[in-house]
C-alpha cells in the first residue's frame, strides 16, 4: 500500500501533469480560439482509461473526455504503440460536437524496451474554429442531421510511432476551411499529450510502475468517498425540477428538460425522463455531454475540492431515455446540444437539488452560450476565414453574494476573444462592447448582469450563424429572486446611422444569415437570477449599483427602496 504522503504527492503531480498539458496547448495553439479564448481542456487517465485527473478549464468537456477515451481503446485495444495517438469526434462514439476533436495518446513506462508495459493515456479536446459542414465555424444554427455539421471522425491512428499518418491528416485538411490553422491546433494538441508523456515517464522513474499504478487506484478510492460522504449529507428523496429550451431553430418551441434527482443514502441517480424526443434542430446533447453536465452539477452542490476523476463519479447514476435531446440517436444534428442543451441540463439538476438546499446553489446563470461564427473570404489577403466565439454573460446570484457580471457560465468556462486580437486576425471591428444595465435579476443578491456585443462585417459579404438561448425563457430566480433579463440580437444594415440606441432587426436566435460589408451585429446576453428577497437587499449595495450604473433608478424604485440612490 502506499503511503499517505507519497500518495499526496502522486495525486498532485497528476494534477500538475494536467495543467502543464494544458499551458503547452494553449501556447502552442494557432487559432485565436485556443490561445486566446482557452476553448480546450486536458486530463490523464490510468491504464484502465479512467480518469485520474484534469485542468479544471472546460466542463462540458471534462466530464465527457473518458467517453472519448473509452471509445479510442475499444477502436484499438492493444494494439497501440509507443508514440501512437488516436484522434476522433464522432458524438455517437465518444465524441460531444464535431468541432470538438479529441487526442488519446497512450504512455507506457519503458518505450525502448521489446514489451513495455501501458501505464497511462494523456487526452485532451480542442474546439477547433472550422471542420467542414454548411457553415463556416462548423456551427450551423439550420443544421437538421449531423451530416451538415462537418467532418465526422471516429476514432482513427493519426500519429504512429511518433509520426504523423500523412493521408490521415491530408483528410481531414482537405475538408476544412482553414487548413494551415487546423494542421497548427492538432500538432499543438500533440505537444500538449507529449508533455504528459515525459511527465509521467518522471513519475514511472521515482516510484516505478507498480507502485504508480496502485497510487491511481487509491487516488480514484479516496475521491469516492469523499463524494459519497457528501452525497449522505442531502435527505434521502427525491427532487424534481424543469426548465425549458426556448426552441429548436426549426419551429420546435419550449422544449422540455426533467431531472428527477434521487438520493438514497450515499448515492445519487438522476432521471430525465419526461425530456423532449430528439428534435430536427441542432440542440440534441449525445449521453456524454448529458452525463458531463450532471457531473459538473453535482460536484457544484457537494464539494467542488474533491479531486475530480473517475472515483467522484461512482456513486452517480444516470438514466437518459434513448432518442430524446438528452440522449438521441444517429443521424441527429447535435452541435447545439454540447452548447446550449449542456446548460439546461445543468440549470434542471441545479434547480432540483435547491428544491431540498438552496443554499448550496446558485439562481440560474445566463443559461446559454450565445454561439456565433462569421465567416467568408478576408479581403486583406483573399483567403478564407472562420470566426467561432461564445459570449458571456450574467452568473446566478447565492447565499451571501451577488452573480458575477458579464462571465462564461457553467458548462462553458473559456475567456473571450480580445476586441484587439479580434480586429488583428478576422475582417471585423468590435463597435461596441459593455455590461447590460438592470440585466441582472433583482434580489437580496442582484445576478449578475449580461453584455452587449456589437460586431461590424468589413469590407466583404459574410456568412453569420447565432446560436443561442434564453431569449424567450428568463433564467430564473431563488427564494424570491427575480429572473434575470432575456437576451436578444439584432443586425443592422450598413446605412444605420446609429447603433447605440436602436433596437435594428432583431435576429432569430437560432439562425443564419448573409451580411453585406458593413452590418453590423448586437449580441445581447441574458443576466442571470437573483438570490432572495429584493426588499431585503443592503441599501448600500443598491447604492453601489447606481454608482457604477449597473442599475437604472427605474429598476431601483421597481425592486428597491430610493431609486434616487439616498
């Protein structure tokens, strides 16, 4: 058995392995997806592709990654070799949403030996900017069958014995907009597993292969129990709650998501039975995504410092009805699912457990992640390009604290595209960029306030995809809290004299559209809910908000006392 203190510093070495993997992606990356908004994750597995642990970035990625990494080693077994890794993002075989590919790259302890021995795997995904599909960004708002979405790959060998498998590779470029991005992204994910590889071989030298494979054992052991304590703390029961999606995109409106969420002593199940059937729009979330949103919620209301890897997730089970939004089967359209499904997932698990403890959850975030990609030819060098971003927005208000403003939310934690980087890589110009005042909720604690976008289209004819949410269904509130504002978007044409108080055209969310040179684009996001009793809010906070105008004396004299700020 291994010690406890060796065995703490085994698990923090993992941890650090994960890190490193993922400050390697992100520096080395091309796309401004990845170096700048973080839109990748990274984790390690042991020889049983059970993950031992991750770079807390992206949830909606995390917690699907050992489907991933599953579906690599059922395609391949033992047959991978020192220097292999398998690439793949099909969602109905371990994958989320075509953009998303994942690298699985297997680590052994002695490579130069005639029979090494498989100790490990280093996976990470990256959201790449373009994989093909009727829309460039490979986010098509109008898509109904996952054939439109772009380039679908099961698993498949693109690197072996350390070399890339060149007709693998000129596949996939051959099918995607922006060829030379694409090729940098994946050899950066590349370094990334190759960086965990020489880690791990450090951690094989000091304490050898047997004794680092029972630590990872031990490590998955003891977050088991730590989750389990956790869940015997809620009441036996059951919790029930439901939300809806705004729609499909393809006239499909108010789509339902169910959790019935049941604790039994120390183990939780959560059903979503009574969730709408698989849709012809683009929101159906394959299992891994379902499974990886119910993973993030429930780590939210136990105990987000219990190391995240396979033992957390024991004593949770999962029953997702085959053919609906939460579970659908091929050739449903899907890349709306990892997006915006993702978090409505998120939003009914959340809403169930604060049936029973409120005071573990937080009121609804902003709930979507307000998808838009542009694309087309860059007149500054007549090649083509593919913008993909997701916008912030409002976070929940809870117990004791106001939501944060103007932040991804949730399933979607990546940073945004810098107005500088933004303006420098693509032919647009960021017009305008700011907190959506009286957006947030009103309550004992205010949500956080959503934002405004304004992206201009310079000097060419662009294509333009949104995918969002939360435009007709407000986040909700707890305890009396308000819900937060909607979102909405409009475009206005390139005669528009003024933006910054007209209200335009107003977009579907879930849309595409083709932009002259000059449109210009207003994404505005949802707040999120508030927490309480508005009457119980602090004056000096309500004050405070005045002060810096993230509320109007209108929204004051609504929900407070002294719209005036005295």
């Amino acid at each position: 058995m291994v010690d406890s203190v060796t065995l703490e510093v085994i698990r923090n070495g993992c941890i650090a392995i994960a890190e490193e993997m993922n400050a390697n992606l992100i520096r080395t990356g091309y796309s401004p997806n990845i170096k700048e908004r973080r839109d990748c994750s990274c984790a390690l597995f042991d020889a049983e592709g059970e993950m031992i642990s991750q770079a807390e970035n992206m949830p909606v990625h995390l917690g699907a990654m050992p489907f991933s990494v599953a579906a690599a080693v059922d395609a391949y077994g033992g047959d991978l070799e020192p220097g292999d890794a398998v690439l793949l993002n099909d969602p109905f075989r371990g994958g989320a949403h075509l953009p998303d590919l994942t690298l699985v790259s297997p680590i052994f302890d002695d490579p130069e030996s005639e029979n090494p021995d498989l100790v490990a795997y280093a996976a990470n995904r990256a959201h790449h900017a373009d994989v093909g599909g009727s829309t460039a960004g490979s986010v098509a708002a109008d898509s109904t069958e996952i054939y439109q979405e772009g380039l679908r790959i099961p698993p498949v060998k693109l690197f072996a014995g350390g070399e890339v498998v060149e007709d693998v590779m000129e596949m996939i470029l051959t099918n995607v907009r922006t060829p030379d991005e694409r090729r940098g992204d994946i050899r950066a994910q590349e370094a990334a597993n190759e960086t965990a590889r020489e880690r791990v071989h450090d951690l094989v030298d000091d304490y050898g292969a047997s004794d680092l494979a029972e630590a990872f054992g031990e490590v998955k052991d003891y977050s088991e129990r730590r989750m389990r304590a956790e869940i015997e703390a809620f009441p036996n029961g059951t919790y029930s709650f439901e939300d809806v999606l705004d729609d499909d995109g393809r006239g499909n409106t108010d789509l339902p998501v169910e959790a019935t969420v049941t604790v039994s002593g120390d183990e939780v199940g959560v059903d979503f039975s009574g969730t709408a059937a698989q849709t012809e729009g683009p929101v159906n979330a394959v299992l891994a995504v379902t499974s990886s949103a119910t993973y993030y919620a429930i780590r939210c209301v136990t105990d987000p410092d219990i190391p995240p890897n396979h033992g957390c997730y024991r004593p949770i089970t999962i029953d997702a009805p085959e053919g609906s939004i939460v579970n659908p089967e091929p050739p449903a359209a899907v890349v709306g699912g990892n997006l915006e499904t993702s978090q409505r997932v998120t939003d009914v698990v959340l809403g169930a457990f604060a049936t029973e403890a409120p005071e573990r959850v937080t009121a609804a975030g902003q709930g979507t992640m307000n998808n838009i990609t542009f694309g087309g030819t860059d007149p500054r060098s007549d090649s083509p390009y593919a913008f993909y971003e997701t916008q912030g927005g409002g976070f929940g208000a809870r117990e004791g604290t106001d939501g944060m403003d103007g932040v991804h939310v949730h399933m979607s934690n990546t940073m945004n595209t810098p107005a500088e980087v933004l303006e420098t890589a693509y032919p647009l110009r960021v017009r305008r960029y700011a907190y959506r005042p009286d957006s947030g909720g009103a309550g004992e604690f205010r949500g956080g306030l959503g934002l405004r976008r304004d992206i201009e289209v310079r000097g060419h004819t662009a294509r333009f995809s949104l995918l969002a949410d939360r435009h007709q269904h407000a986040p909700y509130g707890l305890l009396g809290g308000e819900p937060g504002e909607p979102g909405a978007a409009y475009v206005f044409d390139p005669d528009a004299d003024d933006t910054d108080d007209a209200e335009g055209e107003r977009l579907p969310q879930k849309s595409v559209h083709d932009l002259p040179p000059g449109t210009v684009v207003s994404v505005r996001t949802p707040g999120a809910g508030g927490y309480g009793d508005p009457a119980d809010r602090d004056p000096d906070a309500v004050e405070r908000d005045l002060r810096r105008g993230k509320i109007s004396d209108e929204y004051a004299d609504r929900y407070h006392e002294g719209g005036d700020g005295e």
